[in-house]
C-alpha cells in the first residue's frame, strides 16, 4: 500500500511502436494490481508504479505507421522502376543499340541506375516533407543519417530491381518478380506487424531484407534521435545485401549481354 503523501515510481517505457507499448503496459499492470492491496486496485492515485511513455507521447499509431512509409514507397518505387530497364530494353528491340556501344555490365548499370538513385533520394525527401508537414510527424534526430541512410538503401532496391531485369525475359515477368519480392517485406520487414512478435523463422528471413533494418533507421531517427553508431549497425546488413546482389546483378547482366535480344 503506497501512503497518501508517498509520490508514485516512475517507469519509462519506449512507446515507439505502440502496440509493444500496449502490451507492455498491460503486463506492467498485472504486476502491479498483484502486488497492491485489494483496496487499492482501483485507485489510480494510490498506484505504486506510474509508466511514463517515451518518444510517442500518448502511443500515437500515426507518428510509427507514417514514418515507416519512407522505406515501403522506397522498396516499391525503385525495385521496379530499375526492375523495367534492362527487360524494356529487350522487349522493344532496343537491346542491340547498347550491344554495339559495347558498354560493361559496370558501366551499363551505373549508368541506367544513378537517375533513378536521385530521383528515389529526392522521392524521399518529399514524402519525410509530407509527413512533418500533413501529419506533423517529429524529426528528432539528423537529417544527415536519414540521406546517408537512404542512398544505401536506396542503392540495394536498385541493385536488386536490376538483378530481375536482367532475369526477365519481358516486362510483365520483371513485375512479377518484384511483387513477390515486395509482398514478403511488407510483412515480414515489421511494419505491419511488430517484429519482435513474430516467430522465429519469420524473424530469421526479416533480417534478411533490407527494409527491415531502414525502418529501425527510420523510426529511430524521427522518433527517438538515435546515434551514428546506431545507423551504422543497422546500415551493414543493409551494405552486404547491396554488394551480393549487385555482384550477382553484374553477372546477370554480362550473361544477359553475351545473350543478346531474344
């Protein structure tokens, strides 16, 4: 029993996702009403525990949801955008006008890719514009990580979209291909469903993909204005998806290029 003049413990919770933060508090609460006496149960000024939320005053599902749009729209709009080079190429016929530049896989896929790089980093920043301002979404943290964040990620969908159009015979198996991919990361990438609540196997593949560690980015630098060093852990898984497709990418490409129209 907690004394009429006794002041109340405090426990800070993260309520960054805000189902987590239910949960959380919820439990918290059993503890709580278990430990108390029974006269005190109801009253909420005789608690000995008061949880205070961090990061997302009132545990808002708008501030998580809208801030982890940036790297949905990313992963959709680049995967495909880059997805449709090579194989719209090789649909139109236009295939053997790159065939006898003799370009390198290297060349051709720096050159077709650095657009849509600029123009997913502008996309970007648009959309975290469009959120501060329609939804007044915080940003706590650097606009700096964000940018350095957001090219990496940004270079790993390209990489990726460029690996199925070097695969895709025509455009519509190139969207294919990048639906399927795309579909997986919605829902196992934690932004619909909190990932910490999944099982294990779907953690396992969630780790894999590299929305799932944007979106740590993200949220953690809108919401709770995390460190460099921070971004840089979740930035490495990020890199080495980057560099294994992109190296299979290249590979692909050379094939595709050794192949010619078909």
């Amino acid at each position: 029993m907690v004394d009429a003049g006794q002041r109340p413990a405090l426990l800070y919770v993260d309520a960054t996702d805000p189902v987590l933060y239910l949960y959380a508090k919820a439990a918290i609460d059993r503890v709580v009403r278990s430990l108390a006496a029974p006269a005190d149960e109801e009253d909420e000024s005789a608690r000995a525990v008061r949880v205070v939320e961090l990061y997302n005053p009132g545990a808002q599902t708008q501030p998580y949801l809208v801030s982890g749009l940036v790297g949905l729209i990313l992963t959709m709009t680049l995967v495909m955008m880059s997805a449709l080079t090579l194989a719209r190429e090789r649909e139109r016929g236009s295939l053997e006008s790159l065939l006898t530049l003799r370009v390198r896989p290297l060349e051709l896929c720096i050159g077709k890719l650095t657009p849509y790089l600029l123009l997913g980093l502008l996309q970007g920043a648009l959309i975290l514009a469009l959120a501060r301002l329609a939804f007044e979404i915080p940003l706590r943290g650097s606009l700096a990580l964000i940018a350095a964040a957001a090219s990496v990620f940004a270079a790993a969908n390209l990489a990726l979209g460029f690996l199925f159009s070097s695969l895709a015979r025509v455009q519509m198996q190139a969207m294919q291909m990048t639906f399927f991919f795309f579909l997986p990361s919605s829902l196992l990438s934690g932004f619909m469903f909190p990932f910490s609540a999944m099982p294990a196997w779907a953690r396992a593949l969630g780790e894999a993909l590299p929305l799932t560690h944007f979106l740590h980015i993200i949220r953690g630098v809108t919401l709770r204005n995390v460190d460099a060093g921070y971004v840089i852990g979740e930035l490495v898984p990020i890199a080495a998806f980057a560099l294994v497709v992109g190296f299979a990418a290249l590979l692909s490409c050379r094939r595709a290029l050794r192949a010619g129209p078909t």
